[in-house]
C-alpha cells in the first residue's frame, strides 16, 4: 500500500499521500519485526520436531530476501523522515518502494512454497 501511496505522492504533491506512505512503512516495519521473529520460533520449533532439510533450504532464500526489503525499508523510512518537508516525492524513492514492493511479494511466494515440503 505504500507503493500505491507513493505512485499516488510521485503523481501530485499532495501531503496526504506522503504522509499515508511513511505511516505504512512505519507499520509495515512493526510487522516485520514481528513476522522476522515469529518466523524464527516457528523454524526452531520445527527443527526440534525433526523437519527435514527440504524445509531449510527453502526457508534459507526466503528469509534472506526478507531480511534484504526489510534493510530496504528502514532505509526508506530514514529517507522519507528526513525528507519529509519537502512537497514532492523524489525519484529515488519512488524506485526503492516499487522494489521494496517487488521484493516483499517475492517474499511472500517463497514462503508459501515452505509449507509444501512439510
């Protein structure tokens, strides 16, 4: 959604559409946190279980990935905080949230693909 917002904010300088993004990255950024860690307990305990190696080298892309947009976006957030006076959208960070949003969907594909080899 905050790929929206800034297409939207990229479009015309309205301050409400930089706004909504900053928030949504900013709360995107409290469900990483807790997905990362979630994740994290629900691979351990499926170790301790016996799961197979299918599971972890499936799980090994998926997490790197997230880990990458998640480094991607703390990096926008920064970006947008200290830029948030001005009226426009940059270019640059209009090309980091659509990659951002890329790579977030790719995320959420391969993880899916995790629950086929339990």
């Amino acid at each position: 959604m905050a790929a929206l917002f800034d297409v939207l904010a990229w479009r015309e300088p309205d301050p409400f559409y930089r706004r909504a993004a900053i928030w949504l990255v900013g709360v995107g950024l409290l469900g990483a946190a807790a997905s990362i860690t979630l994740g994290w307990m629900d691979l351990l305990a499926l170790e301790q279980q016996g799961v197979g190696t299918g599971l972890l080298v499936r799980h090994q892309p998926h997490s790197v990935i997230a880990y990458v947009v998640t480094a991607l976006y703390v990096g926008s957030f920064v970006w947008r905080w200290q830029s948030r006076a001005h009226p426009r959208l940059g270019a640059g960070l209009l090309a980091l949230s659509l990659a951002g949003a890329i790579l977030i969907a790719l995320t959420a594909v391969l993880g899916a693909g995790m629950r086929v080899v339990m």
